[in-house]
C-alpha cells in the first residue's frame, strides 16, 4: 500500500517556482530519503506534505486519503525538525507529553505513550531533567520523542542531525534506523549528506532545482545513475 504519493506537485514563492511538477511514491512502512544541494526545495517539499506550506499545483495523498488541502494537526503527519525546539522550563517528560496534554488526552494515556517512547528512546532516566542538563544527541532524541507520541502515519525529520557534530551524527542515524525498524511507520528524511542517504533509505530521492532528478534505491542509483548529476552527488564513478 502506498505511504505517501505527491502527483504532480508544483510550489511557487510569488513569480519564483521553486518545486517543478513532482511526483513520488513512497510505499507504507519505506524509508525515503530526499537528498540534494542546499535550496533544492527539500524542506519546502517536506512543508508541503506536513501541511505547513500550501501547494500550488498537483495532490497529496497520504495512506491513499487526499490530504492536499487538510490542516496539518489533522494530517496524522509529525515533523522532526534541525532546532529542537524544546521547552527549556519544561522536564523531558513534560516536553514529550506537550501535544498530547494539549489535546487534553487522559493523564493515563499519556504517561504511557510518553514512557513507551521514552523506552525507545532510552530517555527513561531522564524524564525529570531539563533539556539544559542533556546533551546534544539526548535532545534531538526528545524531539524526536514528542513525534514518536503522537504515533502518526507519516513521520517527517528535516536535517534533524545537522547541528551534532560527526561523531555523534553517526550514533544518532543509527538510533533512526532503529527506530524505524521498531516503529515500522513511514519516514521521510531530508538531507544534503550523501552518506546520511545510501545508509539509510531503502528509497533515495535525488533533487535539483526543485525537479526530481531520480528515484530509486541506493544501489540503484549508484550503480545507474541517470545523469551526471546523480552520478556526482551520489559519487559514483559513471
Ligand atoms: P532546501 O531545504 O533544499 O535547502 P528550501 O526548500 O528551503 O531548500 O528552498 C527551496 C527554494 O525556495 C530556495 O530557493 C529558497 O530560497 C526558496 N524559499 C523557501 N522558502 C521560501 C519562502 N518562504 N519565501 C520565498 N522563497 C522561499
Ligand atoms: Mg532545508
């Protein structure tokens, strides 16, 4: 069954098209990776697809339901973002619990899915610290956290490592691809790191200029990439 799949989607910022009559199907459960140079449109697309950005042309369909024009807190779509963002007055716990204590869920509920994420997380010693007393990775993985509670078909992470540095990049990439094979949702990743791309996605979307370039898995590309660009971006000798 298809996850998501974008028709012809098109984005203009006044005159200036910035996203080119995409089209993308990325079945439920996959990994994708949207991968290309800084200003491609990959936050743009991904805005799109959360319902933080409007489209200009073409549909959106989510699990098969049209989704092109539904508010974003109804789209079951969570989105990790690069600036976590957390409440710095807030304990992990209360951090994690934010969206579902606004949605008035019951205190019970609650308590579970945060623990439950928290167990995922291995954040389950840390629930009453503050964000100031974690570090870098532990943080990212809150963020990540309040996602994970508010169990959505569709995760949506933006760049969500480029602030830790290498080391840490490379142990927090492999807590996604754990969480996504634990979790098993459907996850978009954006990134401009090649490497980030061929080591997680069963599905890598190269763009330029707002025009998908190709589509396919990792090896796929690597082996036959269809231009020279996919060729120099994923760094295959072709
Ligand atoms: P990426 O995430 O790949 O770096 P973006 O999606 O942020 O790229 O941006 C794609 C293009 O759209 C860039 O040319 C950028 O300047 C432009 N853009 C993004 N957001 C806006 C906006 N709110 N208003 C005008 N132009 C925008
Ligand atoms: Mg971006």
């Amino acid at each position: 069954m298809s996850g998501i799949k974008l028709t012809g989607v098109s984005k203009s910022f006044g005159a200036m098209k910035v996203i080119h009559d995409v089209d993308i199907e990325i079945e439920q459960g996959e990994f994708a990776v949207f991968v290309g140079p800084s200003g491609c449109g990959k936050s743009t697309l991904l805005r799109m697809i959360a319902g933080l950005e409007e489209t200009t042309g073409g549909e959106i369909r989510i699990e098969a339901e049209d989704v092109t024009r539904k508010e974003a807190s109804k789209r079951g779509v969570a989105m990790v973002f690069q600036s976590y963002a957390l409440y710095p007055h807030l304990s992990v716990f209360d951090n994690m619990a934010f969206s579902l204590s606004i949605a008035r869920r019951p205190k019970a509920e609650i308590e579970t899915k945060v623990k439950a994420a928290a167990e995922i997380l291995r954040l389950t010693d840390y629930l009453s610290h503050k964000p100031s007393q974690l570090s870098g990775g532990q943080r990212q993985r809150v963020a990540i956290g309040r996602a994970i509670v508010r169990e959505p078909r569709v995760f949506l992470f933006d760049e969500p490592l480029s602030n830790l540095d290498a080391e840490l990049r490379v142990k927090m990439r492999m807590e996604i691809a754990r969480l996504h094979r634990q979790i098993g949702a459907t996850m978009i990743y954006v990134t401009h790191d090649q490497v980030e791309a061929m080591t997680l996605a069963d599905k890598i979307v190269v763009l330029k200029s707002g025009v998908v370039q190709q589509v396919g898995a990792p090896l796929e590309l690597y082996r036959n990439p269809d231009n020279m660009f996919v060729a120099g971006f994923i760094g295959s000798p072709a």
